[in-house]
C-alpha cells in the first residue's frame, strides 16, 4: 500500500529531474487531478519528507488555497506553491518553479538548508 502511494511520487519527481535537467526547459501545466493527486500525497507523507529540518512546517497550495500542516509547533514556515512544485521542493529541489516560503527568517533557513525528502 505505500509503495502505491510513494512510487507516483517518486516517478514525477524523477521525470522531472530529467525534464529540468534540459537546456531550455519550462514549466508544465498539470491537469488539476493530477494536481490533487500530489496534494494527497503531499499531506500523507509530507511530515517524514521535511522531519530533518525540525522546524514547524505549513504548505498552502496556490492554486486552491488550501493549507496543510506538515509539523506542528508555533510560528511555522509555510511554504507555498503548486502541488507539483511543492513536491519537489519537499523533496530537497531548490530549483523549483513559483514556490515562496514565509514565517521566520531563521526557520526559512534551517528549511531550505536542511536534507529534504525520504
């Protein structure tokens, strides 16, 4: 049952590593169901892909403006975006298309420096 959940994950984040690695790449529109797709599985496995960073953590889609908590605590760093660009930054890409992080300057930090993903 994990691996159903993971590996459509992992093949996007994959794929897109392939994709970005091509001069002259650009974003891509996904369909709004693969869209919520990510979302889901963003909110299920979120918290184990931004554990290192222990930092209190919020995601907020921009899209639909939906938010989720990843970990708890007070004064988090919510960091927004699209589902497919929320994933690869959670999984440790900084070179992600559109994501904006806000809260704490320190905790931004500790976020962005720290190892990301599974």
């Amino acid at each position: 049952m994990v691996d159903d959940r993971v590996n459509p994950v992992e093949f996007f984040v994959h794929h897109e590593d392939l994709r970005r690695a091509q001069p002259g790449w650009q974003p891509r529109a996904l369909t709004r169901h693969d869209e919520d797709v990510l979302w889901t599985m963003l909110r299920l496995l979120g918290r184990g892909l931004v554990a290192r960073a222990r930092v209190p953590v919020r995601i907020e889609r921009t899209d639909t403006h939906e938010t989720a908590t990843l970990r708890r605590g007070d004064e988090p760093v919510t960091v927004h975006g699209l589902p497919s660009e929320l994933v690869l930054f959670l999984h440790g890409r900084d070179e992600t298309f559109g994501v904006d992080l806000t809260g704490p300057l320190d905790r931004i930090a500790r976020l962005r420096g720290a190892e990301r993903g599974i």
